[in-house]
C-alpha cells in the first residue's frame, strides 16, 4: 500500500472506495505483490529445476489459486477439498501434492485415485500404502531429521520442533524394510523446513544432512524442504533473504545431485512467502472507549476473521488510513468478540475517530482461511486486485449461510 496524494491506495484504488463498493470489514488481496513474491523466490536459483508448490492452506480462494497457476507454480494440498479446489482452478493433478497428517489411510486412496502426488508422514499408512500399491505408485515420505541447526547466536534451532510430524529417521530401516518387501518406489523425501530458515548458511547445514540421508534412496525424482518461510511483518524480528538463500542452495543442489547420479527436482511449499504481505484486512473503527487508562479502538472484525494475534501472539502492523496526517496517539485495538480479542497492544497510531478505516496488514496468509463465524458473525467479503482492478472474489456470509446446514427438530 502506498500514501499518494494524501489517500493510502492500493494498486491506485483508495481504501475508502474499497469499503464503499464492498463493505467493511474486508478482505484485500494485491495480485502484483504475490506475482513479485513469486518472482523474488525463484531468482536466486538459476540452475536447478525448481518447483514452488504453494500451500494453498494460507489462502485457498480458487481466483488466488487461479492466479498461482498462471504464474506457474504448482499446488500443495492437506485435504480433499483443497486438492478438488486445485483441480478446479486448472491445476494438472500431477502439479498437485496432498501432504496431509494424521488422516485416515482412505483420504490417501481417494488421493491416489486424483491423481496427486502423495506424500506420507507416518509409518502406519506407509505401511498400509505399501500393501496396496506396492510398486505401481509412486510416494514421497515426509522426514522428521532431528537436525540440529547450529546459528551464530549458539540459539539451536531444530527441524520440525513439533514430533507429531514426519517419520523419524530412526524409522528408516523400517522404510527400507517396505522398499524391499512390497517394491516400494519412494520418489521424494521431504522435510518442512520452518523455523530452520532463518539464514542460508544454518539451511545450507541442514539441507547436507537431508542429502546424506536422500542418498539411501536409489528412485529419487526431487526434494522438497516444505515451507515456512518467514515474512518480514514490521516487528523487526529475523527473516531470511530468499534469494540469498537461493543463490546459497543453487550450486549445493546441483552438486549434490551430480552425486546422486540423477537431476532432481528442488521443491518448495511457501504458503505465507507468498500471500501474507500481500493481503489486508480492512476494518471500520466503530467504537472509541478510555478504561483504566487504557484508550480502545474497538473495530468491526475480531479474532473470528484473524486468529493470529490471539492465537500466536503475531504482530500485524496497523494503519489508520483514514487520518494519514493525523498525530500518532497510543491505542489497544480490538475486535468485537465477546472474549479478549485484541489485534494489537499499545500501538501508536494516528489519531482514531469512530468511522475511521483502520487496515490490518500481512492478513493474507492464515487470516480468512482460519476464519470462522463465532458468535454468529459473517466472515468477510474477498476482494483481489489485479490488472490494477477490484475485484469480488468471494461474498460476505449471510445469515442463511449460518444456519443452512442446521437441521430444525421439533422440541
Ligand atoms: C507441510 C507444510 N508445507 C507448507 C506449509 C506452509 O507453511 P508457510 O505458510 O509457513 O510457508 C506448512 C504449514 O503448516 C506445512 O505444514
């Protein structure tokens, strides 16, 4: 977003017109910004065959999904209906990846008969896997590596902190035990990389140690180090260069796979690289209340349309867009639900009115697609910009569609 002419615009659009076509509060996504983010995350790689398969389970709108595909990056999924929405948005099932865990071994089936390419984070389905297809289908396991990451802050940083995830490497020979029995053709290892990238040289660390382990495996046909990739959101907290890390990566890839005897593919699942920073949530400033000293700005949204600060404790930075000239003023902004719901504590702002529009930043990713209608609230309106126009990409709930799937006994 930008300050031009005394109005914050978006792709030349003001705020204040956005709530007057489509409503308060509102979902905001800039189709520009996602298409530089995917261009930024491919241009530190310029030898290795690279495929971003986007997360779509930050933001799963089929327009977003559309305009994924056209910059061509594939899809990766966690549930039937997200696969379902890929296909429906273009995707070729073969561009597709269902990573899903904990779910019942007939989700995967349904998976394999999509088409999709499968990937399995527990030994119990890969065992049930290995029963039924044995070597006529191909799968990619999702690793817990236990990888330590050493950064220059001593801070020790491990892959996949939470142990719900993956299969132990301590399971391997498990793994390999199915190999030989059942003929099962693993076709990719994949880790998801989270917290580990915070710099190129802690990944580079970990990704050697991947490879070490990929070398076990003779069918190969990629690696993907998953997502979780950090955004810069304003707190002033580390976040990794991606095209650093991509220049850093670009030659390890290439010679670990001259050793492997094979070209890989190198994939990626960003899900927040790509959408967080490139959506807003825009909300009406309803109510101003002084208590015990503290001053409130009260909105028209909540922790139903974004979880994040109340869920994470995650900073959104937050823009007064209606007062760009006003004097900044200490506030605690908060949603309408009828529990502690605050968006931000303490925050300066420019002086806030009622009827100020106050705009949510890096509400992309996880925002409407954590939503919920808590306390019988509709969930917002979407709206993308693209080609410098605005457009409704979803409408805002009804109260049909709260009660439609209630069924009405006689009591
Ligand atoms: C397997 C996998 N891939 C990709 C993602 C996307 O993560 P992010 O949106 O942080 O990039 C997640 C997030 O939960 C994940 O579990």
């Amino acid at each position: 977003m930008e300050l031009k002419n005394g109005s914050y615009q978006l792709q030349g659009t003001k705020f204040e017109s956005l709530k007057e076509q489509f409503g308060s509060p509102l979902y905001i996504y800039d189709a520009q910004a996602i298409e530089e983010n995917i261009r930024q995350f491919r241009q530190g790689f310029s030898s290795v065959d690279l495929k971003i398969k986007y997360a779509c389970k930050a933001l799963t709108n089929i327009s977003i999904l559309k305009l994924m595909k056209k910059n061509g990056t594939g899809l990766d999924t966690v549930s039937i209906p997200e696969i379902k929405m890929g296909l429906e948005a273009g995707f070729e099932p073969e561009e597709i990846v269902f990573t899903p865990n904990c779910v019942d071994f007939s989700e995967i089936e349904t998976a394999v008969e999509m088409g999709v390419n499968i990937n399995i984070e527990n030994i119990s389905n890969l065992l049930k896997f290995s029963e039924k297809y044995g070597n006529q289908q191909p799968v990619c396991i999702r690793l817990n590596p236990h990888i330590a990451a050493q950064s220059q802050t001593e801070k020790v940083d491990w892959w996949h902190k939470q142990s719900k995830f993956g299969i132990s490497i301590d399971q391997i020979s498990e793994v390999k035990r199915m190999e030989s029995e059942y003929g099962l053709r693993i076709n990719g290892i994949h880790i998801h990389s989270s917290s580990v990238i915070m710099t190129p040289e802690i990944f580079i660390n970990g990704a050697q140690a991947v490879f070490d382990i990929a070398l076990q495996f003779e069918n190969l046909e990629f690696i993907d180090f998953g997502g979780g990739i950090k955004v810069d959101v304003g707190d002033g907290k580390e976040v990794i260069d991606v095209v650093a890390l991509g220049q850093a990566l670009d030659p390890v890839f290439a010679a670990f796979c001259k050793k492997y005897g094979r070209q890989l593919e190198l994939w990626f699942e960003p899900g927040r690289f790509l959408v967080m920073n490139s959506g807003y949530l825009l909300t009406t400033c309803v109510l101003r209340k002084q208590n015990s000293g503290a001053e409130f700005v009260g909105v028209d949204s909540g922790f139903n349309h974004l979880i994040r600060p109340m869920m994470y404790n995650a900073h959104h930075d937050l823009v007064n867009v209606s007062n760009p000239a006003g004097d900044k003023e200490k506030y605690t902004v908060v949603g309408n639900i009828c529990e502690i719901d605050n968006f931000a504590i303490d925050r300066q702002l420019n002086k806030v009115e009622e009827g100020h529009l106050v705009v949510i930043k890096s509400a992309g990713a996880y925002g409407y697609s954590m939503a919920s209608t808590y306390n019988s609230r509709f969930r917002p309106a979407e709206v993308l910009i693209h080609n410098g126009k605005a457009q409704l990409i979803r409408k805002r709930d009804t109260y049909d569609d709260l009660v439609k799937n209630q069924v009405e006994i006689s009591i």
